[in-house]
C-alpha cells in the first residue's frame, strides 16, 4: 500500500482491513514522503497489531506509487499479493473470498469489483460495461473490454515473478501492470462480488484525471498517448499482434484528436515506427502526411483512416 499525506483518510482504511474475516493476512505500506502526520497515524496501527508493517520509500528510487508498490511487494512476504489504495476501503470479506478462490481453484489470479465511493453513502459504478461472461485474456483487457482496478486484483506472487509496476507512469498505472500481466497468464477468475470502495475526492488520482479530460483536453490527450506508448513498449515482445494493433490505432486516433486541439505529437518517431514494425511502412507513410497535412494545411482525416486501415 502506498501512501501519501494520507493521515486524514487511511486511518478508515487500515480500520477496514483490521476488521477482515480472513485474518492471516500482513499489510505492507509504503510512505511517499509525507509531509502531514502519515508516518505518525500509520505507527499507532504498526505499534498495535505486527501485522502492519511500515516503511519509508528509500531516497534512490524515484518518487511516486509506482516506486512504492514495487518496493513494498519487495519487502513482502506472503505467497498472495493484492495492492490497495490508501484512501479506499476494504469489505469484509474482500480478503477471505478472493483467497478461497485462488486457493479452491488453482488459479494464478482473481478479479473483484469496486464502487466509486464519496467517502458517505453515495456510491456508483466505475465501468459502464460488465466483465460477465467475457473471456479472460490480454487483448480484453486492453481494448477494455474487461476492467478492474488496482484493487481488484489478487494475484500468487510466483505468477507475478519478476513483474513489476512501470515506474514512469502518473496514471493508468493498473492498466499497464495487468495489460502485461494477462500477457503471461490468464489462469484466473472473475468474481462479480462488490469486494472495495474506491474513493472519489479532490486528491484522488481518478477525480483529477476526470478534471484534466473535461478542462484539459491537450493535457488528457497527451497523457493517454504516454500511456499507450509506454504499454505497447511493454509488450512488444510479449504482445499478442491484435493487442498491439489496437495499441497502434488508438495511437494514431489521439495523434489526431491532439492536432485538432492544436497540440504537438509527442513521441512522434515512436509512433511512426511502432506503426511500421506493426502496421507497415504504408500505414506509417499514410500517419506521418497525415500529420504534417493536419498542423499545416488544416487536412489529413482520410489519410489518418487509411493509417488505421
């Protein structure tokens, strides 16, 4: 669990582990560098209860959740692994019956369900569509058709291996871990019992991330460019060549969206050649005119079409 000037809502949090029917269970956080009473809060439930184990993210690695998880599953010991958000919420029984379904089933992993959560009783959906009877593999994941959170995720720590959460991301971090995940297993279950309640408020990652896509389209699009382009380096040599196609498409798709905002291409020579190792060199002459035609003549729709022909 990593945390950051979390004091005034992890203290719920770790409550809400505290209460879990399955008991057997050890509960790793990792500080950020919390400038708030963080550190304080979070060594009254260490002082309290072994099970709680408390460390300082270390100097040498760089700031972020990322650097975090990483290192917390470094110091961890159990042979199940399930990351959680500081400021979210554990049911009851989130532990004990993602744990019996691995157990019970052999599986590698299994997915829950969360709620986006106001912190009250308002409480609602975070995925318009449903993960039933969708089968389980990496291009689901990817092209979302199936989704969950960080949360959500249970996992054996041998089939997790030397896998491990991508230190360059800001956000979409899950999306990226699982994408790759899914690329060496998909021996796991999806459960659609409610387990968690992600919470939603101002300092959360997915409120500003909501903010930044209504107020800040450049923003949101360069970010979602980032965050493919770092997947589909991820997985170029694991990926399955459908998955990487739609990488490629989406990231042509939000080449153009960002063009229409006036906005530069970053990465621009990754692209190209991403989507001619993938695509072909006449699908990445097709993209570059397609933007040069865009920024300067105001043209290029049909060429970004045949780009992602």
């Amino acid at each position: 669990m990593p945390t950051y000037n979390r004091a005034h809502l992890i203290v719920e949090t770790l409550d809400s582990i505290s209460k879990q029917t399955y008991t057997n269970w050890e509960c790793v956080i990792v500080d950020d560098g919390s400038t708030d009473n963080s550190l304080s809060v979070v060594s009254q439930y260490c002082d309290r209860d072994p099970r709680f184990t408390l460390y300082q993210r270390p100097s040498n690695l760089v700031k972020g959740a990322n650097a975090c998880r990483n290192y917390g599953f470094e110091k961890s010991k159990g042979t199940l692994i399930n990351w959680f958000d500081s400021d979210d919420y554990m049911l009851p029984t989130f532990l004990e019956e993602k744990v019996s379904v691995i157990l019970n089933g052999s599986y590698d992993f299994v997915m829950a369900t969360s709620v986006d959560w106001d912190g009250d009783k308002k409480e609602s959906p975070i995925y318009k569509v449903s993960n039933e009877g969708k089968d389980i593999n990496a291009f689901n994941f990817i092209t979302q058709h199936i989704n969950c959170i960080t949360n959500d995720f249970m996992a054996t720590r041998a089939s997790i291996a030397g896998l491990r959460f991508n230190e360059n991301l800001k956000s979409g971090q899950e999306y990226n871990f699982i994408s790759r995940y899914l690329c060496a297993t998909t021996s796991g279950l999806i459960i659609p019992d409610i387990l968690s309640k992600r919470r939603v408020h101002g300092g959360s990652i997915q409120w500003s991330v909501s903010e930044n896509q209504a107020k800040h389209l450049k923003r949101y699009y360069n970010r979602t460019i980032e965050n493919k382009l770092h997947l589909l380096t991820d997985i170029a040599e694991i990926g399955d060549t459908s998955s990487k196609t739609y990488l490629v498409n989406s990231l042509i798709n939000f080449s153009y969206l960002l063009l229409t905002e006036k906005g530069g291409i970053p990465y621009f020579k990754d692209i190209f050649k991403y989507t001619k190792n993938i695509k072909g060199a006449e699908c990445a002459i097709h993209y570059a005119i397609a933007i040069f035609g865009l920024r300067y003549f105001g043209r290029g729709y049909s060429l970004f079409k045949k780009a992602k022909s």
